[in-house]
C-alpha cells in the first residue's frame, strides 16, 4: 500500500501540490433481514479503492479510483491536482492547515469474535428464531430482524510523513413488532429503533443484546399499546431512556457544534447552526449537571466513532463540548481550528469510504453520567409524577437545530416514584437550550449506555456515517408533552 502513495505524491508533487495524502480502504460488509420468519435481505459485498486529497494554490481537490495499478493512481493523482487548480480559481479564502506531526501506528479496535467467521446459515437462524419468537403473540402482525457486520481497513499516509493502518469491525442488530388494528399502528424495537445496537465489536455483541429473551416482551408491549391510553397533553416532568436520550444528544448537540456548519460551509441534509462563533464559552447551553464531551479515544468505549486516527491523520481526542452546563467546544478539522482560535484539529475528520473526501463528523458525542449512584428505580422514586418515554419513533428539528419534536414508541406514567399505566403515541417537544437547561437529574454510571447511530447523513453526494452516543437516564422538569399519533 506504501508503493500506491509513493505513485500518487510523485504525481501530486511534480504537478505542484503543496500537501497530499492517501486513503487506501479496504471494506467488506453483510446483511441480514428476516420477515415473519422468512429471509427479506442477504447481501454481501468487497470494496477496495484509493482517495487522493491534495491542496494546491490553498484549494483542495480530491479525486478517487477502484483500480490500484500504477498507471491509474498517476492519472486520479493528476485528476485531483487538476480539481484543485480549477477549485482555486474561485476560493474565497485559502486553505491553512494547522499543523499536526506525523503518526506512524498499527491499530485494530477490540474484537473478541470476527463477525465473518459465522455462517450466513448460522445467523439467520437466529433472526428465524427471533421472528418465530414474537409471532407467537397473538395480535403481533409484522415482525422484522436485522444483522450487519462490517469490516474496515484504512492504510493513511501523507506528505507530511504520517502511516497509519487501522482496521474497525464493526456489529450490529435488531427487530421489531408491529401489530394492525383498525386504522392504528404500534411498533417495539429492542433494544433501540432504526436498526437496533451497534457499536466497533464483534460478534460478542451479539451474545451480550440477548436478542431472543427479549423477543416475546417486546412483541406482547406492541399489541399491549393499543389498549394503552395516549399520553397526557401539556408541560410536566419528563424522564428519558438512555437510548431516546442518545438521540436527542445527535439532533440537539451533534449536528450544531459541527464546525463546517457553523462557518456555512455545509448545510446538506442538517441545515446550518445556531451557535454561532460569539456562543463559544458564553453560552449557557444546558443546567450545571450537563456534560457533554466528543469522545473518539478507546477508553470512551467501542462507540461507532471511535478510532485512533481520523481521515487527515490527527489522533483521537477527548473535547469537552458542554462544562457544566456551559457551551465550551465544537468539533473541527485542521482546515477550521483556526476560526476558534484553536492551534490543533480535534481530529473529527471522516469519510464513508475511499470515493469520498472527509467531512467533519461526530465521534461519540456523549454526556457524561451523574458522579452520586443513582440508579433508575432510585431516579423514579425521586419523581411524584410524570412521564417516562423510550425508544424513538420520530423525529423533526429545523435547520438551525433549535425548535424540535420527538416522538417515542411507548411511555409510561410515573405515579408516587413508580411506573404506572403505559401510554401510547407520546411526544415532546421543545427549544433546544430551554430543554438542556431543564435537566436537573441523569443517572450514574451503571446506567450509562454507548448507542451506535449507523445512518447519519452528512454531505453531497451524501455520506452515511456512523456515531456514538453515550447515555444514561435522565430527568427534565417543565416540558410540553403530547401525543404524536392521534390514532384510536
């Protein structure tokens, strides 16, 4: 793989590239869905290829091949020097980079079991046994299950002298129930929505979801839910499950403290930002019990943005984002520090794959859990009355990430510090720093969680990437609360 980059800064060099680097990934994935216990999906694919980045009169330019022989990275290197020459013709601003030293690492995340050593035969049995599971609950209608494992290797150098090999694997599952009745549908995911767990591990992440003994609970609450009451309307005390709570972390904090927005340079698929640069360290963004970190190190835990290089070659980090309540922090690249007057990238750059240029990406945006043990029974019975929600099942936030509405699968009434009566169809809605500065309790550690977002979108031509965010159960006072569905 050195012998590619060697090819392509030769090119870069001699066509007047001032910096360069190369990404070489090599990655392989498989997919699995069962529906009512028969297969609705089984794929399997390989990509290898090569992205060029190089920078030329201050203008970025990037181009990117499947075929690795000599001949064709001189010509994509060439291709990218002559991006960027035509990228420089109409910049307004030329590109300075912070400086960083160059790395020379070997890394491979944590992984007990590789993925791909187990049989497709072998897993789909499992998500059979999962369907069988739940369809044996009367009044359930549809059930659906899902495996993914990935593989990724990267091979990074640059100009700068830097050789960095990482390789991530990458597990993740889920299911869910639906159930029909008249003109209402009711939906349980486990153990979180939108493709259930995931995080950079391997197949023992299978083993420890305990996807089949929670099968038959989650297919009874779906069927359960038509019978429930709808949720209170009107402004009460709301606690949040750590998976709905990991949510409201990417919408309300991940996508704003991304720099590029903030500065306007990206606005696909998110919007822009409303901090904006004068919020830095004066912001009051969230109650004194709020802390919120970017966290892409190891030790944060086996978070889908966890790794310990980005995609420009800056070791993973730990930022602070919010400090006791206080906006302290946004994530940035070696092309955007200097806009908050910082010296160094926090290393956040990521791409979806070889063919893409890196982004400013979340890694494990996190808040950090309560220092005094406080389980969630001890949180409830510290609640006369209010509402606990779990599981996302909608979403709407505006372009500038601070009116939003969530919906949620399934609530319950909290009643004298215990849970009561299950609701159906609840939602919450708010302002962003209102909501974050109305959280006045969030559990210890031992309820603390690291949720995989898999599908963020980010980009044009549009990159999925994936994220981390670490929760744990938490209280907010005085919040509007509703119904979401109107239903039966």
């Amino acid at each position: 793989m050195k012998q590619i980059s060697d090819w392509a800064f030769n090119t870069a060099s001699q066509r007047g590239a001032q910096y360069a680097d190369v990404r070489v990934v090599d990655e392989r994935s498989r997919d699995l869905t069962t529906k009512n216990g028969k297969v609705g999906h089984a794929a399997s694919s390989d990509s290898l290829g090569a992205g060029i980045r190089v920078l030329v009169n201050d203008s970025w330019g990037f181009a990117a091949t499947d075929d690795l022989s000599r001949e064709s990275i001189d010509r994509t290197a060439a291709k990218a020097v002559e991006i960027a020459q035509a990228s420089a013709t109409v910049k307004e601003h030329p590109i300075r980079m912070a400086p960083e030293p160059a790395a020379r690492i070997e890394w491979s995340s944590p992984c007990k079991i590789d993925p791909f050593t187990t049989s497709i035969e072998q897993n789909l049995d499992l998500l059979v046994k999962i369907d069988r599971e739940m369809m044996a609950v009367q009044g359930v209608t549809m059930v659906e299950s899902s495996l993914h494992f990935g593989r990724y290797e990267q091979w990074f150098y640059s100009t700068e002298g830097s050789d960095i090999h990482q390789t991530r694997f990458i597990t993740g599952a889920g299911f869910s129930a639906l159930s029909f009745q008249g003109t209402e549908i009711q939906k349980r995911s486990y153990p979180n929505s939108f493709g259930g767990q995931h995080q950079n591990k391997g197949y023992e992440l299978i083993e420890e979801l305990k996807l089949l003994e929670n099968a038959r609970r989650i297919a009874e609450e779906a069927v359960a839910l038509h019978k429930a009451d709808k949720c209170p309307q009107g402004k009460g005390t709301l606690v949040l499950g750590s998976s709905q709570l990991g949510l409201q972390i990417h919408e309300s904090i991940g996508h704003p403290i991304e720099l590029d927005r903030v500065l306007g340079m990206e606005a696909n698929f998110a919007g822009t930002s409303f901090l904006t640069l004068e919020k830095l360290r004066k912001l009051r963004y969230g109650s004194d019990i709020v802390n919120v970190v970017a966290d892409a190190t190891e030790q944060h835990g086996p978070g889908l943005g966890t790794f310990a290089y980005d995609d420009e070659g800056v070791k993973a980090q730990c930022t602070p984002i919010i400090t006791n309540g206080l906006f302290t922090g946004y994530i940035s690249s070696r092309e955007t520090a200097h806009t908050i007057g910082e010296n160094r990238s926090n290393g956040t750059m990521r791409a979806e794959g070889w063919n893409r240029i890196p982004l400013i990406r979340m890694t494990n945006i996190s808040i950090l859990p309560g220092e005094k043990p406080l389980t969630f029974e001890q949180l409830l019975a510290d609640t006369d009355d209010g509402i606990y929600l779990e599981t996302n099942r909608s979403w709407s936030i505006d372009d500038k990430r601070y009116n939003f509405q969530f919906g949620c699968e399934i609530g319950w009434e909290i009643k004298s510090g215990k849970l009561g009566r299950m609701i159906k169809n609840p939602s919450y809605s708010g302002i962003t720093t209102e909501f974050w500065n109305s959280m006045d309790a969030i559990c210890s550690r031992d309820q603390w969680v690291l949720w995989g977002t898999p599908n963020c979108g980010k980009g044009q031509p549009m990159q999925t990437m994936g994220t981390g965010h670490g929760a744990a159960p938490a209280r907010f006072r005085n919040v509007k609360l509703g119904t979401a569905y109107q239903g039966n």
